[in-house]
C-alpha cells in the first residue's frame, strides 16, 4: 500500500519512520484511522487524498547489508474527489490541492514550493 501523505502530517510521518520491533505496528502506535479499501484486501488509511493498492512486482535486493528496491503493481486506487480538477477528456489531479509531502532521506522532507510548467511535445 502506497499513500501520499499532505504536508499537513508531517510530523506523524516523521514519527512512523522509527524503527520497530518486528510485529509493532505503527498504525495502531499513531493511532491512525483507516478505512475499507473497495476490492482490495488490506484497509487504506483515512486520511491520505490519494491510496494506491500495490501488489509485490519485483524486488531487487542491493549492496551488502539488508536493502530492496521494491516495486509494486498498482491493483486498485483512491482518489478523493477534491484534489481532481477536470480537464478536457480527463482528470487531473491538482498539485497545489494534493500538496503532496516528500521524504528526502535522513531529516529532510520537502513540500512542492514554485510548480514549473512545460508543455509536451507531440
């Protein structure tokens, strides 16, 4: 399960990165809120805009100590309806609205700042 946390959650994403004794789940040592997730086995929590529910497609373990890039296969997915603005034949979702949270490594984190805006090519 994949969740885009805003920037409003910020600390407790911060807190559910310590590490755990195997088995301590830190959905109940945050006291956080989840929901059903329609066709999907496990729960998705509440207050994320945007939940994506992976299956495991590969995972690769690299150097010598116990890392994995993990890659999943998006199975099901949630988007709540006020982070979409229409457009044309689609939708899109809205950065500014989403005001989506990054984990940068160690300490940092980043938040969108100025959207840059190019248009593709045909």
């Amino acid at each position: 399960m994949v969740h885009i946390a805003p920037n409003e959650q910020i600390d407790c994403l911060n807190r559910t990165a310590a590490t755990l004794e195997h088995g301590v789940s830190e959905i109940k040592r945050e006291n956080l809120s989840t929901t059903t997730f329609a066709d999907f086995p496990l729960p998705r929590l509440e207050n994320c805009a945007v939940a994506l529910g992976c299956t495991l497609y590969r995972m690769d373990e690299i150097g010598t100590t116990s890392q994995a890039v993990i890659y999943g296969e998006i199975q099901k997915m949630h988007i709540e309806d006020a982070v979409i603005t229409p457009h044309d034949i689609r939708l899109v979702i809205d950065p500014q609205k989403l005001d989506p949270l990054a984990r940068l490594g160690g300490n940092n984190y980043a938040s969108l700042g100025e959207l840059l805006q190019a248009i593709r090519p045909k």
